[in-house]
C-alpha cells in the first residue's frame, strides 16, 4: 500500500510553477502576436548586383 501512495504524491510546486510558466508563454504569444499584426516585418528588398564595369 505504501508502493502506490508513493506514486500517486503530486508535487504541487512544480506543478504551480509549471502553470505559471505555461501562463506567462500564453501571454507572451499574446503580446507578440500584438505586434506582429500593428508593426508587421517588411519584407527585405533583394537588390540586383551591379555589372562590373570593363576595365579599359
């Protein structure tokens, strides 16, 4: 009996802070999904090379 209340403790502090982790992702995806849609990212012009000039 001992066997199977040893496997069914819960360690509540890591569980807490396991919460607080995923709330606190949760929000930050939040904030940057903000920002993304009000400051999105432009997308890098590629310019093209220059010909080389002939040497004379």
């Amino acid at each position: 009996m001992s066997e199977t209340t040893e496997e069914n403790i819960i360690d509540l502090s890591g569980e807490r802070k396991r919460r607080e982790h995923d709330l606190n992702e949760k929000r930050l995806q939040r904030v940057r999904a903000a920002f993304v849609s009000a400051l999105p990212l432009n997308k890098p012009i590629i310019k093209a090379k220059k010909k080389a000039k002939k040497k004379r």
